[in-house]
C-alpha cells in the first residue's frame, strides 16, 4: 500500500460519460419487481440496449453482485457501478492500517516514508465520478434508491448505456456487435486505448458467457455468444488511441500509459523515489507483490510522481482497471518494506482501502491485474502460487525492530481463491485426506469471520466475504489466539483486529499439518501449532503436495531471517557488511514448514545517486524461504533438512 497514513476509502469509479444532455429521460414509474435475471431483462428492453450487453458489463464491473448496497473501492454502486464518490466518501470512516514503514527497507540507509495526504473535496470529482446524478437525471429515479435498490440500478445503468448510444450518433440496435463505442464509453477511460481495453473484455465476456450464484444467492446466465464481431471502429470517435509514451511494459490485451516516477538527488546523499538497477541481468525477479493503494487514483498518481514520496511498478484503476507504468522494470521500486524483496520484486498498486471492508474491487481490476500478472510471470519465470505471488501483508520485516511497523494490504478482503481463477491457476486439492500439507482456501462469499478497528478502535466491521482463517491455540473457537511475538513482545495474543495478521492464514498459503481433531486442523505456524475450524462439510482448506523442513538432526531449533544476505565473507571492499539479524521467533526440532524456494544470500548495493558504484553481492550461504507465519520467512539450507511432506 502506499506508504502514508492517510485516506482508507474512495476512489475514482466507473464513468467518465459526458453523456448526451439533451436526451430524454426513460420512464420509471413502476418498480421492478422479479428475479434479478429478470431485472435485466426489463431493463435492457426498456432502453432499447442488447441483454448480453448489459450483463456483459454488469458482470465486468461488479459479478453481478449488489454488495448489500455498499459502494465499492472506486465509489460505485450496485451492479452498474454507478459512480457517486461524494457520497462513498462521506460515509467513509478513512484512515491507514497502522505502523510506519520504511518503503525502501534498507536499514543502512535512512527511513523512507510517506506524508500525510487528505482526500479529495467533493468540488474537486470530475464527472466520471459522479455517474450516478446522471443516471438519476435519465432515468427518473431518485438518486438513494439507484444507491440501494437493485432494479433501480439496473435500469440506470441501462440508462447511460442508451444514452453514450446515442452521444456516439449511433442508432438503436438489437445487435451487440453495434454497442461496442457505447460500452467503451461506460469504461471512464480518459483516452481511445484505455477505452477500447475495457470493450474488449466486455465483449470476451459476451462470447464467453457467463453463470455464478449472485451474493443475493440467484443465479444469472449469460450465455456464450462466440460468432459477435464488434464494431470496434466506433471507440475512434473518442480520439486518437495514443500510443503509450515511454517504455510501457504491459501485455497487449491491456491498456497501460506511462506515468514515470521521478529519479530526482536532493543533496547530502539524499535521493528519490526509487533505485536504478539492471534487472534481470543483474538479479532475477523472483516476486509479484500485491498492494492496495490506500488513495483515489488522482492521489495516487500524484503520490508516485512526487521524487520525495516511494515508488512501484505499476497502480492499476479500480473503474476500468487502467494500468498506469511509473519505473522500468529493470530498476528497483520503493514499496514492499524490505529491501531484499523489493531488489528481487515487482510492484502492483491496486486501488483501494484495507479497512473499508463494505467496499469492493471491481471485476474489471481483477481481470487486467490477473491478466497483467500473467504476462510477468511469463517473462521472469515467475512461478503462480503464493509462494512467489504476495501480499504486501506476506513480506517479512527485515530486523526484529521492524516488524510491528510492516503494512498489512491488501488485507482479510482480497478474494485470492478468484484472483487465482483469473490467473488460470485455481486452488484445488492435489493429495489426499491425509496429506502432510493443506493450502488455505475458505468459500470467500459465506466465510465472513468478525474484524474489528474498520471504523473505530474496537469497533466491528461490516460483514463481508474473507479469504483468511483465524489461528487459535487449541481446536475451539473459544480457545485463544495464537501469539505473534515479533508483533507483541510481551507474549499479548493476537486480536480480531483487521490489520493484526499475528494469527491469520490467508487464502492460498499452504502449511504443515501438525494435527487433526474432529472439525479442526492444526499446522506450525511461527513456532507453534495453531488450530483453524475445518469441517469436512464446509472446509477451510484444502490438501496438498509440497516439500517441507525441519531441523537438521542435533539441532533443538533455528533461526528464521527476514531476508536472505549474504555472509560477511563474501562482501568485497567498499560494500559495508549487512548484519544477518535473526528476527525473534524460532523453528523447532519437530516441527516442519512448507518450502518456497532456494536461493543465494544476495544484497544490491545501491547506497546513493550515482549508479557508478552500485554492486550486486552473492554469497555460498544458501537459504530457503518458507510460509512461517501470515508473512514468509527465510532460513539457512545449513541449518535444516528438507524432504517431501
């Protein structure tokens, strides 16, 4: 997340429609009552627009889902995401997770962190963000219920959908094919490419189909239309499609500009926001981190551009899930906290707010990130799993002192079990009942464990669908948590708190199995044996393969890293020392934890400006990085044995 303690809500949304004014508003004089398949049905009739297309971006924006009425990250509502950030801002309760960390996570150099940013002011939403009045103004219908009333929604969104029809001088048509100007004009894109990127996965969906169980519990078909061929001619009518300037990374299915970081020297040793590399001829990239952004897009972009602020690779826009490039790949970007994940990893900014747990992620965002990720996992051999696929709320601190301080995005309410659908690489069982490792995986929808600090300190959140298991200390739901003593040094149990990860388990990580009782699983996690509820009939997890360690024999325990440096013999004159500092927890004889990866102890020298002495240093002393607790961790290949589970 972007490193600051500020805003936790809104964002930019779905439209940026400079919709037809003239045009006449549709009648809404009868509510319309039915099955939500049926309520699109009768919208798409009563505004003359194709029903596969209105699905079709319904389901882009939203899977269909009504999310109890509750805006998403980009201040959109209902299905339609129809966009009214004033409102989602005013019934907000924003604010950061917690704790300050050093971005660049270098700790021989100086901190590096964010400033205080405030949200933007109603007068300052461009209109694209403000969808909703439009839809109110076309349709008829009262602002509140197009905000809560599902039909409602509906039929706004049909609404503008008609009338970017007819802005676009295009006549009504029964043909999808015919709508692709006007569904390019739903997205919100500020340019022709953005605006054609998100057609065209309105219309993959259309030849595709679709079905799934809304969280209303109906079911809505789109069926697969292969043969439609749209009109995609008609997005010129928006401009040029810009050709991004600078040296975009991105697959080409997507649309992506280049918005660059500055690489800016202050003066006395001082320099921003991030750090020239030669990756990957110098260091591989091994890592894909997940951040949400904590900010609306337009804070977001001003945040990455400002040369005392930090650094990613890439924010993408929740409305329409633009990607905006700030550094090349090569470099090294100031964002996960550590800075041996940061030299070796590639940065996504999603945004969003942790800690507004009503608040959703569009579909449209899931998609290009997945798609997005994809394409740099190709390129760096990156492997899809969640061993190499983080969570900024997976990244170790790097010493001891800085663990409380680590950020905790994208939190309990990513939907990774979806997220690795889209990545084409699902969560599903690969060993039998009593496999020796289990990969976490609750149903996102009904699995809604109580978070609390949301709003207030103390205070419960909203419920809402959660990819993460609580830990406890002994198979009841009345036992306690287990502890986190990196977090709590004086041995306190971890809370329900939304941003405590000290016994949290997360949707995808895979660990040990210790035990089985009934209902309930245990596996080692930080040292301990920490039980999470697990029936057969509605189970948490599923079994595994995996490779995993434990103490090589003669050893009572081991210490575990939070990167992996080199030792002191291999550091050549002029590159200072780097402490291997072992962080407070201990793995212990018996005890086994599930593999990652093998790698050289490895540290990237990059004290200052000029790039001239920058070094990559490699040691003999070999680790592995393990799943230790809800973050990775490191231990020495010296120090353990490894087997299959």
């Amino acid at each position: 997340m972007l490193r600051s303690p500020f805003l936790r809500r809104a964002a930019p949304a779905v439209l940026l429609l400079p919709l037809l004014a003239g045009a006449p508003p549709a009648t809404a004089d009868t509510p319309v009552t039915g099955t939500l398949q049926r309520q699109f049905a009768v919208a798409a009739e009563r505004h003359g627009v194709p029903e596969s297309v209105l699905l079709a971006v319904a389901y882009l924006q939203s899977r269909w889902d009504t999310h109890g009425g509750a805006p998403s990250v980009g201040g959109g509502y209902g299905p339609l995401h129809l966009t009214d950030v004033a409102t989602a801002l005013a019934r907000s309760a924003p604010h950061h997770s917690h704790g300050e960390e050093d971005a660049r996570g270098d700790t021989s150099r100086a901190v590096r962190t964010g400033a205080e940013v405030p949200p933007p002011s109603p007068e300052q939403l461009p209109e694209r963000l403000r969808t909703l009045e439009r839809a109110s103004a076309l349709s008829g219908i009262p602002a509140e219920e197009l905000r809560t009333r599902t039909a409602a929604n509906i039929e706004g969104g049909a609404a503008l959908l008609a009338a970017a029809q007819r802005e676009a001088g295009l006549a009504p048509s029964a043909d999808p094919a015919d709508w692709y100007g006007a569904v390019a004009r739903y997205s919100g894109a500020e340019d022709a490419a953005a605006a054609a990127s998100y057609a065209n996965e309105v219309f993959s969906v259309i030849r595709s189909g679709q079905e799934r169980t809304t969280d209303s519990g109906q079911v809505v078909r789109l069926p697969a239309d292969p043969d439609v061929a749209p009109e995609t001619g008609q997005v010129d009518s928006l401009g040029p499609r810009r050709p991004a300037a600078g040296p975009v990374e991105c697959p080409p299915t997507v649309a992506c500009s280049w918005i660059p970081a500055p690489y800016e020297e202050f003066g006395d040793g001082d320099y921003g926001n991030h750090d020239k590399a030669n990756r990957p001829e110098s260091q591989s990239i091994d890592y894909i981190v997940i951040h949400d952004t904590e900010a609306t897009w337009d804070v977001t972009l001003k945040l990455v551009q400002d040369p005392a602020y930090v650094s990613w690779q890439y924010s993408l826009r929740s409305s329409d899930g633009h990607i905006a490039q700030h550094l090349p790949l090569k470099d090294v970007g100031w964002h996960a906290g550590n800075w041996y994940v940061n030299a070796k990893s590639v940065g996504l900014e999603h945004e969003g707010f942790l800690t507004s747990p009503d608040a959703w992620y569009t579909e449209a965002m899931y998609r290009t990130s997945a798609r997005l990720v994809r394409h740099l996992a190709q390129r760096y051999g990156i492997p899809l799993d969640r061993q190499h696929i983080l969570g900024h709320d997976n990244v170790p601190g790097t010493v001891a002192s800085t663990i409380r301080g680590m950020h905790t995005d994208p939190g309990p309410y990513w939907d990774w079990a979806h997220y690795f659908r889209l990545l084409g690489r699902p969560l599903t069982p690969s060993a039998g009942p009593d496999a020796a490792v289990v990969t976490i995986r609750p149903d996102y929808a009904s699995h809604r464990p109580v978070y609390t600090g949301c709003g207030t300190a103390g205070g419960v959140c909203a419920p809402h669908g959660s990819g993460a298991v609580r830990l406890h200390t002994a198979p009841s739901a009345d036992a306690p948590l287990v502890k986190d003593i990196g977090l709590r040094p004086g041995g306190q149990p971890s809370t329900t708190g939304v941003n405590d990860t000290g016994a949290r388990a997360s949707t995808g990580q895979s660990y040990a199995v210790a035990e089985r009782r009934g209902d309930w699983t245990a596996v080692w996690y930080l040292g301990q044996k920490a039980w999470f509820h697990n029936p057969a009939g509605e189970p948490t997890a599923v079994n595994a393969r995996g490779v995993v360690l434990t103490p090589r024999e003669g050893l009572a325990e081991v210490p575990v890293y939070g990167r992996a440096y080199p030792e002191a013999a291999a550091y050549p004159a002029g590159v200072p020392v780097q402490a291997v500092s072992p962080l407070p927890y201990r793995l212990l004889a018996g005890q086994r934890y599930v593999v990652g990866d093998r790698m050289p102890g490895e540290y990237y020298f990059a004290p200052v400006f000029d790039t001239s002495g920058h070094r990559v240093v490699r040691g003999q002393e070999a680790y592995y990085q393990i799943q230790f607790g809800h973050r990775v961790a490191f231990v020495k290949a010296s120090d353990v044995r490894v087997s299959p589970a």
